[in-house]
C-alpha cells in the first residue's frame, strides 16, 4: 500500500519525469543541428547561437534529471541526504543508473559550461557536449527502467 506522502511524491516524479522527456527532445533536436555544423575553423552567428542552444539544453536537461528526478527518486526511496557524488554511487549500485562516473562527468561539464562567459570557449566544449548527451541519454533510459519497474511512471520508451 502507498501512503499518502509517498503517492504525493510519486505523482512529483511522473511531473518531473514528462519535464524531462520534453528536454531530452529538445536537446536530441540540438545535438543533431550542432553535429551537422560539425568543427571549422569559423562559425557564422547562427552557428553560434546553436551552439549556445545546445549547451543551455544539455546543462537545463542534466540539471532537470539530476536535481529534481534522481532527488525524488532519492525521497520515494526514503535515503538519507548525501552528497552529490556519493548519491550518484549508490545510484549506480541500486541500478538506477548506468553509470556514477559517467553522471560526474556530465555534472563536471554541466558546472563549467555555467561559469564559462568567453564564447569560443563555449564552442570548443561542443564536442564533449555531444558525447556526454549520449551517455545522459543512457543513463535516463537506465532509470526509466528502474521507475517502470518500481511502478512509479509507465511504461514508455524515453525520447532519443
């Protein structure tokens, strides 16, 4: 039987879940764009500002994933606050994700994208930004998985 609390939370996570399935489409659409730009020695504006595009969505997604699903997760499993990198961890053992490393990684990026104000220094983070969304994209896929089964969100295949 779900308690009331819990059923609250569980319908947070399925609000967060379609949050996140909106920004995985919007980031896919990006990654895409920017892969067809691909890497030269100079970029028109509108290049650039694809480029900027997709890394606000990578940082909006991974932030959208990371903050609010894996946190609510981490409430419907009633675990203890920990930190970032030790939840990540048992995640990862708990198999909710694929990967901690991998969500370390993305967070590591996720971090300096934010702090980073000089433009070419943005674009020549575009390629391990492409990289890394295939791995986010996998670790959410692996998490799905864990929610389907928990009965927390239906069955759905996550956009990609």
């Amino acid at each position: 039987m779900i308690h009331d609390r819990d059923q609250t939370i569980i319908d947070l996570l399925q609000s967060e879940w379609k949050l996140l399935q909106s920004a995985i489409e919007t980031l896919t659409l990006s990654t895409k764009k920017c892969q067809l730009i691909g890497i030269k020695e100079s970029y028109t504006f509108e290049e650039l500002e694809s480029f900027d595009s997709l890394t606000s969505k990578f940082n909006r997604t991974s932030d959208i994933f990371t903050q609010k699903v894996i946190r609510t997760v981490w409430m419907l499993l009633h675990e203890p606050f920990v930190p970032f990198i030790d939840m990540m961890n048992k995640c990862e053992k708990m198999l909710i994700l694929r990967s901690a490393d991998q969500m370390i990684e993305i967070r590591d990026l996720r971090n300096q994208i934010a702090h980073e104000y000089i433009p070419e220094s943005i674009r020549d983070l575009i390629p391990e930004v492409i990289e890394l969304t295939s791995n986010l994209i996998v670790n959410i896929e692996d998490c799905r998985l864990f929610l389907e089964t928990r009965g927390w969100i239906k069955n759905q295949k996550t956009s990609s």
